[in-house]
C-alpha cells in the first residue's frame, strides 16, 4: 500500500484506541462510583471521585498519544534523514569511482602510447632502420644516448 494509506490507517489506529479508552475510563468510573455510592449510601461522592479518576486516567492516556505521535513524527524525519545521508555517500562514491576510472584511463592511454612507441623502435631495429639520434623525453626535452 501506498505510503499515505498507511499513515491514515495509523491515525484511524490511534483516534480509535484514544476514543475507546475514553469511552471506558468514563463507563468505569461513572458505574463504579454509582455502585460504591449505593453500597456505602454516599450518594454523589463517589460518583465525583470516579469521573475524576477517570478524567485524569484520560488526560494521562492523551498526553501518552501526544508523545507517541511525536516520535512517530522524529523517527520518520530521523529516517528521510538517513536515506538522504546514504543517497549523498553513494553519489559521493560515485563520483570518486569515476574520477578513478578517468585516471585509470589516461594511465592506460600513456601506457599504449609508450608500447607503440617502443614497438616502432623494434621494428625500426629489426628492419636494419637507423634510430633518430636525436629524441625528446615526455618534457619535450632533448635525450642524448
């Protein structure tokens, strides 16, 4: 399912739960103050300490929602976090790979043109050419052998 679905079935989860518990703090506490009131004969007493228990009961409930959606919210941004972190550690990567592969690249462009040269020089010899006294080093220097 899609991102979006999920977080409105995680809000329905939580809307639902808060509402049930209210419900319930509110039944206990009105039922069983009620009934203490009946077996003890104090009539509004205990009604008045069971819906006050259970508004506490429910304030303690919502505030523990409130801190469950908080850290719900700081782990996602936590995990967008880190996937941005990786995301920018591969591209980082990549662009030292490459860079490396240019490198490698040229090495090997240096490296063929050296073996034709010397390739040349063989043939040169073998051909019973003679050698050019006079070459150049990478510099553009003049070599004497």
């Amino acid at each position: 399912m899609k991102k979006s679905t999920w977080a409105s079935f995680k809000h329905i989860n939580i809307g639902l739960s808060f509402g049930l518990s209210l419900i319930f703090y509110l039944l206990f506490g009105f039922f069983g103050g009620t009934w203490l009131d009946n077996r003890f004969g104090t009539t509004p007493t205990f009604l008045v300490v069971g819906l006050a228990l259970a508004g506490y009961l429910i304030y303690r409930e919502f505030e523990k929602m409130i801190r469950v959606l908080e850290d719900s919210r700081r782990l996602e941004a936590n995990m967008q976090e880190s996937m941005l972190d990786k995301e920018e550690q591969h591209r980082r990567r990549v662009a030292e790979a490459k860079e490396s592969l240019s490198h490698a690249r040229s090495l090997l462009t240096d490296f063929e043109e050296m073996v034709a040269e010397k390739e040349r020089q063989a043939l040169r010899r073998i051909r019973g050419e003679k050698d050019e006294d006079i070459e150049t080093d990478s510099r553009g220097e003049i070599k004497k052998y």
